[in-house]
C-alpha cells in the first residue's frame, strides 16, 4: 500500500474511533447543547450527502467528526468557533472547487480550492488530523484536476484554449507536489506559446501585405482597366499577387494549424480576392505580350518587305550598270 493511502486509511480510522468515542456523551443536555452549538450542528449535517465529499471520503470523514463535535461541546470558546469556521471554510471552498470544475470553470476551481488550502492552514492550529486529512484530499483533487486538463488540452485543436489548459494543469500538478509533471507541461506550454506568437505574427504579416496589394493594385479586376493603367507595370503587379497569394496560402496552413477559424475564414476571403485579381493580371500580361508580338512582327514584316524591295532594287541597278557598260565596250 503506498505511504500516501496508508496514512490516509490510519487517519480515517484515527476519525472515526474518536467519533464513536464522544456519541455516547450526548444525553440530557442536549437542548442546552444546541443553543450554543446548533447552528454549527445544523450546518454540517445539512452537507451530508454532499457529491464532493462522497467521491473525496476524507472530507466526509471531517463533516462527520464536526457534527459529532458539535453534538457534544456546550458553551463555544473562541478557539472552537475558529476550529468549526475553519472546517466549515474548508468544506465550502472544497464544494465550490468541486462544482467549478465539473462545470468547466478551472480558473473559478483552482481559486476555490486555494481558498480551501488557506482554511486547511487555520485548522491545523486546532486539529492537526482533520487538516491533514483535507490535504490529503486536496493533494487527491488537484492530481485529478490536473489529468482531466491535460486530456482536454489533448483533446483541442485550438491553441489559445490548449495553452490555457496546458499551464492550469501545470498549476493543478504543481499544487499536488507533482513538480516533475508540473515542469513538464510548464515547458510544454512555453515552447507551444512562442510557436503560436510566430505564426500569429506570419499571418499578421500575411493580412498586411495582402491588404497593401489590394488597395495598390488599382483597376485589377478587370483586363482592359488594367492593361490601360498600369501599362507595362502589369508584369511587376503580376508578380506582387503570386507572392501575395503565397503568403495567405501558407498563414491559412498556419491558422487552421492553430484552430484559428475565424481568421482562416477572413485570410481565405482575402485570398479570393487576391487571386482574382491574379488571374485578372495573368490574363493582360498574356494579352501585353501577345500585342507586342503582333507589333514586333508587323514591324519584322515591315522592315523585311524593305529589305526585299531594296535587295532587288540593288540587284536591278547592278544588271543596268553591267548592261551600260557592256555596249560602251561595243
């Protein structure tokens, strides 16, 4: 049996011999009793039956020695009343930490149950066995937090809601004195931060460019437009919108990585946008090239037809000069 369970199990039965031992003093004067303990009495018997400490049976173990206690003590001391306030802090604060993370609410739970520790540290003034036995299901508590964060950290796909529960259950863990564990997911949490910040500052890079090409790009939606105002610049907006389109392919890999929806979806209807205008710019600078071939060849044939005429022109005056100095000779 581990030390831990075995210590709990001799506490337990510490608890409960000590209650068996003070039920047979109750008697007569329980009336009396109850006027100056039965507001404490009827406080912790109304928790019976509480999920929290049915599933965490040392904190059952503690409500029950309390309202034996109760039963049997006459007039409050200062000290008791501090004793019962402690015990009674601590079940609450257990309670509300219970309920805070089964109803998804860590920060809320881990709050609650440092509350919980605080009241623990004051009882031990009075009763070193009860506060021992709420530690050790405190300890229990926040080693099952830490679990259940974990396989929910696991279980998403969305960084800022994994990072979250990845440094809650490094609190959980730290609070169990699992400082291993602890530091493990601590690390785990840092280095998943800074890759998260890099990608959010290449999408953020990604959305400025493309909102700087989209506002410069001008008349690029249509080929005419932008045949007509950017001329031969065409072929550098061309380039500008491939490199752009890059950019918004890789930050919506990125964002869909991280479970950035909202931001896939604005960086994809920004990529439509972008690649519109693309194909616009493809379209006239295939349409540019294509003019100036025709120009160029219109001017090729020109220039050859000159040349054809000229040569034979050229040819012509060399057989009339032949020709004229031949009948000279005659």
């Amino acid at each position: 049996m581990p030390t831990q369970e075995r210590k709990r199990t001799i506490l337990l039965t510490a608890l409960l011999v000590a209650t068996a031992a003070t039920v047979p003093l109750l008697g007569g004067t329980a009336t009396a009793q109850e006027r100056t303990a039965n507001g404490y009495f009827e406080t912790f018997r109304s928790m019976e039956g509480t999920e929290a400490y049915e599933e965490y049976d040392e904190l059952e173990t503690v409500r029950t020695f309390a309202v034996s206690k109760t039963q049997v003590t006459g007039d409050l001391s200062a000290a008791e009343r501090a004793e019962f306030d402690a015990v009674l802090g601590t079940l609450r604060s257990f309670d509300r930490a219970y309920v805070r993370a089964e109803e998804g609410e860590y920060e809320a739970s881990l709050a609650a149950a440092e509350n919980a520790s605080a009241h623990i540290e004051d009882l031990e003034e009075y009763d070193q066995t009860q506060a021992t036995l709420a530690d050790l299901a405190l300890t229990r508590f926040y080693e099952r937090l830490g679990d259940g964060l974990y396989e929910e950290a696991e279980a998403t796909n969305r960084t800022p809601e994994r990072l979250e529960r990845l440094e809650l259950t490094a609190t959980a863990y730290e609070r169990a004195d699992m400082p291993d564990e602890a530091s493990q997911f601590r690390v785990q949490a840092e280095r998943l931060a800074a890759e998260y910040d890099r990608d959010r500052e290449t999408i953020a890079t990604a959305g400025n460019a493309s909102t700087t090409f989209l506002e410069g790009c001008t008349d690029c939606t249509d080929v005419q437009a932008a045949i007509s105002t950017n001329g031969l610049e065409t072929f550098a907006a061309y380039q500008d919108a491939r490199a752009t389109a890059s950019r918004l392919d890789d930050a919506q890999e990125r964002a869909a990585e991280h479970g950035l929806a909202d931001r896939e979806a604005e960086l994809a209807n920004t990529s439509a946008e972008v690649d519109e205008a693309r194909t616009t710019l493809a379209t006239a600078s295939a349409a540019i090239l294509i003019g100036y071939g025709i120009v160029v060849g219109l001017l090729g044939t020109i220039v050859a037809g000159r040349l054809f005429v000229w040569r034979r022109t050229y040819e012509a005056a060399q057989v009339g000069s032949v020709v004229t100095v031949g009948e000279s000779d005659v």
